[in-house]
C-alpha cells in the first residue's frame, strides 16, 4: 500500500507535467524508485502508466488537429524500432548503471526543462525546408525512441526541443508529433518489458489510472499557461526525489 501511496499521486503530477511540455518521467520514474521497486520492474512498470496517459492526451491533439499524421506515423515506426532495442539493452545492463544514469541523467535533463522559457511562444519556422524537418523528425524518433526504450525519462523534452529548434516546427504540431512518438515507443518498450516479466502490472495498471487524469487534465491546458505553473512544481519534486534516491 505504501508503494501506491507513494507512486500513484506523483505519477498523476508526472502526467499533468508530460502533456504539457514532456519531462514527465523525471517524476513518475524517481517516484518508483523512491518506492522501493527495483530499477529493471521500475522502468518497465512506468511504462505501462506513461503508455495509458499518453493515449490520452495524443487523443486530445490529434482532435484539435496538432498532428502531422503523415510525418508522425513514419517517424512513429522508426520510434518503435528504436524502443525495442533500447529495451533489450536496458534489460543487459546492471541495476547500478541504471541507478547511476539516473542520478546524471535527472538534474541534466531538468536543466533544459527549466532553461527553455519559449515553449509556447514560437511560431513554425519557413526557413528549414519540409525535407530538412522530415529528415530530422525521422532521426529524432530512431534515436530518441532508442533512449526511451533503454531509459526514458525526458524523452518528450527532447523531442519537443529537437521539433522546435532543429525541425522548424510551432510548438502545437511538435507537441502532437511528439506524443504519436512517445506513445510508440512507449508500447514498444511497455511490449517488450512485460514479455520478459519485468511489469508490476496491478501496479502499472493504478499508475496508469492516475496518469491519464493527469494527461487528461495537462493537455487541456493553454501551454503558455501550464508551463508557468509547472516549473515550480516540477523544481520542488526533483529536489525531493533526487535527495530521496541518493539517500536510497
């Protein structure tokens, strides 16, 4: 009960925070950990509730119309590709390179959550060609999607940053694309985890309850807005939980 306690209300804070902007799971990933649960079942299980939160707020997108759906269900095959193999390598490595990369990767990957006070504000950029934003949201989702399988945390971030900066795109149709590639790769990974036994599914399943709330209530939110209520948020529970960790 105390694992639920602990991972279903922060696993909602991580989806509110994930449809927004990406980041979620600097949260929802440490949160696992924090609640005793071995690196490999953590990963695994937080991809079950990311999964089932994602649905939804791809879902909302898709209905406002912010999806490339050409250009995202290619980059999406890519994504999976790339999740299967960042999964399997996950399942090669230690418990403690997974720890470690943790503790690195979790102030690195806040830093650009922090840093980046456009999100929101930038229109679509004429200058990059469509061959060019194709090209790189392609490359994007292989090696992006890599990392989500094997890790995971910040990939909607990077994405987000990548759609904006270098794809040329406005923040509405990267964030739409951002989510068909995230939740590809999440199935992707979430498949291959459960088939190696390595998903608390009760668990996963009640995360993945608090998630879509969270998913549900973040992409209904103006980005601009949300994005000023969650920096301090987001800033409180990574100090938590970063302390949490190195405390073990």
């Amino acid at each position: 009960m105390n694992q639920y306690l602990i991972v279903c209300p922060l696993v909602f804070l991580a989806g509110l925070i994930d449809s927004i902007a990406g980041g979620g799971g600097l949260i929802s990933l440490p949160a696992f950990l924090a609640a005793g649960i071995p690196p490999h079942l953590a990963i695994g299980t937080n991809k079950m509730g990311s999964a089932m939160g994602t649905v939804v707020s791809t879902a909302r997108f898709a209905k406002n119309g912010y999806i490339k759906v050409k250009l995202s269900l290619c980059a999406a095959l890519l994504a999976i590709g790339g999740s299967v193999i960042g999964a399997h390598l996950s399942m090669l490595a230690s418990e403690t390179v997974l720890k470690t990369m943790m503790l690195v990767a979790l102030p690195v990957v806040a830093f650009y959550v922090l840093k980046n006070k456009d999100f929101g504000e930038q229109e679509e950029n004429k200058e990059v060609s469509e061959r060019k934003m194709i090209l790189i949201t392609m490359g994007a989702a292989l090696v992006i999607g890599c990392y989500d399988g094997f890790y995971g945390p910040g990939t909607g971030t990077f994405l987000l940053l990548v759609l904006t900066g270098l794809a040329g795109m406005d923040i509405r149709s990267a964030s739409g694309t951002t989510k068909v590639i995230n939740l590809s790769s999440n199935i992707a990974a979430l498949t291959t985890f459960l088939i190696n036994g390595k998903v608390l599914i009760p668990l996963g399943l009640a995360a993945g309850v608090f998630c879509i709330a969270g998913h549900y209530i973040g992409s209904g939110l103006v980005v601009k807005n949300g994005l000023k209520i969650v920096r301090p948020v987001v800033l409180v529970v990574l100090l938590c939980l970063f302390v949490k960790i190195i405390k073990g």
